[in-house]
C-alpha cells in the first residue's frame, strides 16, 4: 500500500509556478502601481510565486505581508471568504465581550454590509458567514477591493486573511499527487501492514513495545516511574478510529486501567461556508488514530502495540479531513479544537501532527487562547517529500507558543528522516525512522491490525506521551516546569542546536 503523505505535508505547488509579470518580484506587502492599477486579479500561480517569494526571504508568511491587491486576488479564487481578526493590537484575540471588542466588530459588519449586501443579495447570500464565540475573529463575503481597502486603513483590525483560498487547488498540484515511497511514511489510509519482528519487543501482559521506546527514549525505564496516570491529552488531527476496540471499549486493557477517551467531532465536510453539521467523530483518514495509538494505546493483553502515556486520559477531535490544512472548514475545525479544549481545565497537554506551509490566523489565535489557558502544546515541525523538505518549520510549529518536534534516522549524528523538517524553532528530536526505512509501530485502524507510521507526526505524539510521564510523576507543577525538565533531561542540553533544539529526549531522565 502507499498512503498519502500527510503528517503536515507539504507538496511542491508553491516552488514551481511561473509568473508573467516583471513586477511581481517586487511585491512586498506595498502596492506598486502596476499591481494596483489592474482590474483583473492575479492567478493562482501568480498569487503563489509572491508567497514564495515571502517565505524565502522571511521564512514564515502572514497574509498582512501582501498588497491590498494581492489579498483581493486570493479573495477572489477563494469563494470570496474573508477572515478578519478585529482588535486594537496583536494580543487583543480573545472575545471576552468588552465594549470595545464590540464595538470595532459592529462597526466593521456595518461597513462591509453597506459595501456588500448588494451582490450578496443578489446572490441570496448573507454577508456575516461566521461570528466566533471565543475569539474575536468574524468571516464575512467580501467581493470588492475597495472593500479591503478601506478595511485595512479605517478600522481595528489584527489581520485579515483569504480563508477560502487553497494554496493547491491547481489539480496537478493536489497532495494527493504526492505519495511516500513506502507504507510507513505518516499520512492518510485505512490499511494495515505486518510488523516486522525485529521491530518491537514483547512486553507484559502481551503487548508489543516499538524499538524507539526502549532503544533510544528509555520510555520502559521511565513506565518504572509513570505511565501518565491523571494527565489528559487533547489530540487535533482527523479523529480516533471507531473501528479500533482498543481506542474503544476496551481502552481499559492489560495494564491499562481507570482512564478515559472522549470524541469530539469539529469538521464539516461542506464546500459551503455557512454549513455547520459536523461528519461526526470517527477517523476516516487514519492519521489521527495512530497519533492517539503512539501517545496513548493501551499496554494491553492482546498482542497489540502499546503507547507511550498508556494510563493518561484523551480528548481526540476530528478537526479536520486530512492534515494538510488548506481549506475553510478544516481551518476552523482546527481553531474550535484548540479553543474547545483550552477552556477545560482537565486537560493539560494538547498534540497536533498537522500544519500549513503558511500561517492561519484563526489557528494562530486558538493556539494563543489554549496557551493563555496554561496548556502545554506540541507541534510537529514539519513533513513532506525530499525535494520539498527544505521549507524548514512549518505553521503552527513555528510558533513560540508550540513544542515544535521533528524526527530522526537511528544510529546517527542528528541526520533528520527522509520526509522530516529542520530548522532553529525545532525543540526536541525523536528517533522514529530505522535503516531499513521501518517507521514506529501502531494500531491499525481495524481490530486485530498493525501498522507504521513515521515523520515528524510520530514525532510530536511521541512527544506529547513523553511530556504527560513527567506531569504525572509531578502533578503540581506549572507547564514551565515540566518543558524545563524536558529540556535539562535531552541529549544535547545545555546546548541548543541550530536544527534539533535540546535534541533526542530522555523519558527516563525527565521522570526521575
């Protein structure tokens, strides 16, 4: 079998498009009069070279980086749906329903209705698509330039951002034109594969232990000292599998027990921008059951393979239909999962192996919220093909607020996996690919199945797992102090390197 690659993919649409006009090198968030001046707006591929362009000069992109004329552009190949990110300075993202908060949306719905609610009228269409509860963030159908214009100069706003706008919606450029070259590269698929002996160990009651757990992470050592009892972890992917009893009824197995798993269901699976009902909880992609399998399956009696924190609870959401997060829907899914679970104070740590190659305010903003809330959140650093793996970080990894992880190849001086990113925002590496290429074993999605899965996705749950050892060997401390363990307790502290952070963490140093 060969599955998508996922796991905070990142395919190649942004790196070879062409432009046909001289100016477009120039654009840097002013507008050049030839940009301004046009009527029609950019293509896709043009509109891709500039973000290019951004994010190889400054590393990161935010949509406050491009022209009025730009912004427009995207608005226009993304059903016209434009995020705004209200408030009087960047801090100013959470709706605690102040006078002023209210007061600078009321006046921007205004505004936009006055200049819209002609077309959209016409088009039996309502203006306000979204208003969010938690955040002060609105999404409104704006179709004029003069529109965004007026917007960007007159009113409080954070940002505003092209949410419909899909970087690959070029049908050539699609991920799923990019596959892994083998089945244990992290991503989407329902199939299982047949582990290889040599790649686990069994461990009592009969549960099988992956190679990197006790080769590299001392992670059995540590079970000596914790298995994460009383620690909750909220994972964000594509849900848990319904079809899995061991992330099921029978989550409470082996040595497994007095834990809780909960579903939560966040996506719409709709082209259309007003739709609300949720496809429900179950995984359908496959990515996320092995992100909760690696942080958390049971240690359990029936031959299956175990998880790290196999005695924390887990809040598992389906946020989104694949981990790519290029589309309206997914985007805010993502940013409901991360508001959702930073307003319960039961959860301590929160995971997520998906991503974009460019930032998402209303992620950024929910991320934010979570952390304000005293959670302490992983992120992984970063998946894709070889030739496009030199992006570096990718969203919302690079983020201060986020643990960012990223994997690595075994019996090495830190040389990253074959599908795995690099750069100075990462914090901590796992060892998660093998010499035969053989990635960390997992549940499959059906009973009585196995499979692998790999990149810097297996990397953050790993993570994650790791991170509710040392919080619940200390339940009393803050989430500072238990990144600060996790740091002192890595290989490669006291130094910080350049593309690996603290290095390959130390499960067993961190809990004693």
């Amino acid at each position: 079998m060969r599955k998508l690659v996922c796991g905070v993919a990142v395919v190649s649409a942004l790196f070879i498009t062409s432009c046909s006009k001289d100016n477009l090198n120039s654009e840097s968030g002013i507008n050049t009069p030839e940009i301004s001046e046009q009527k029609d707006p950019l293509s896709v591929d043009e509109i891709n070279r500039i973000i290019n362009e951004i994010l190889q000069r400054e590393d990161n992109f935010h949509w406050n980086d491009v022209s009025d004329f730009v912004l427009w552009s995207a608005l226009k190949h993304g059903d016209n749906i434009l995020t705004i990110g209200y408030g009087t300075d960047k801090n100013d993202y959470s709706n605690k329903g102040t006078a002023s908060q209210k007061s600078s949306k009321d006046k921007i719905i205004s505004f936009v209705k006055s200049m819209e609610d002609k077309i959209a009228q016409q088009k039996g269409e309502d203006v306000l698509i979204y208003d969010d509860e938690f955040l002060t963030i609105i999404d409104m159908k704006v179709e004029k330039l003069e529109t965004i214009k007026e917007l960007r100069s007159e009113f409080a706003i954070r940002y505003m951002e092209p949410s419909g706008y899909s970087l690959f919606q070029n049908e050539q450029f699609k991920p799923a034109k990019v596959q892994a070259s083998s089945s244990s590269s992290s991503g989407c698929g329902l199939e299982g594969e047949s582990l290889n002996s040599s790649d686990y160990v069994t461990v009592v009651p009969n549960s099988k232990m992956p190679w990197n757990f006790y080769a590299y992470h001392n992670i059995d050592e540590a079970w000596s000292h914790s298995t994460g009892s009383g620690i909750t972890i909220g994972i964000v992917d594509t849900g848990a599998s319904t079809e899995q009893s061991l992330l099921n009824g029978s989550f409470n197995n082996g040595y497994s027990s007095g834990r809780t798993i909960e579903r939560k269901g966040v996506y719409v699976d709709s082209w259309w921008p007003w739709s609300t009902e949720t496809d429900g909880v179950n995984d359908k992609c496959g990515h996320g059951t092995s992100m909760t399998s690696v942080a958390g399956a049971p240690r359990n009696d029936k031959g299956q393979t175990v998880g790290v924190a196999y005695n924390s609870n887990f809040v598992v959401y389906r946020a989104a239909s694949n981990v790519v997060l290029d589309g309206y829907h997914e985007q805010k899914g993502v940013a409901r999962a991360f508001t959702e679970l930073g307003d319960r104070s039961d959860v301590d740590i929160i995971s997520m192996s998906m991503g974009h190659i460019i930032s998402v305010g209303r992620i950024e903003d929910a991320i934010k919220y979570a952390y304000s809330k005293g959670k302490l959140i992983f992120c992984a650093g970063g998946t894709s093909t070889s030739f496009t793996n030199f992006v570096g970080v990718i969203f919302p990894a690079w983020m201060s607020e986020t643990v960012a992880v990223t994997g690595i190849e075994e019996n090495s001086v830190y040389n990253v996996c074959d599908t795995c990113h690099e750069g100075n925002e990462i914090d901590f590496a796992i060892v998660m690919e093998r010499a035969n290429n053989n990635h960390v074993p997992v549940l499959g999605y059906y009973n009585n199945q196995a499979d692998y899965v790999g990149g810097s996705s297996v990397a953050a749950a790993m993570a994650a797992g790791i991170g509710a050892l040392v919080w619940a060997e200390h339940p009393g401390w803050t989430r500072t102090q238990v990144l600060n363990k996790l740091i002192s307790s890595s290989h490669l502290y006291p130094n910080k390197n350049s593309s690996f952070g603290w290095g390959v963490m130390d499960a067993l140093k961190a809990v004693q």
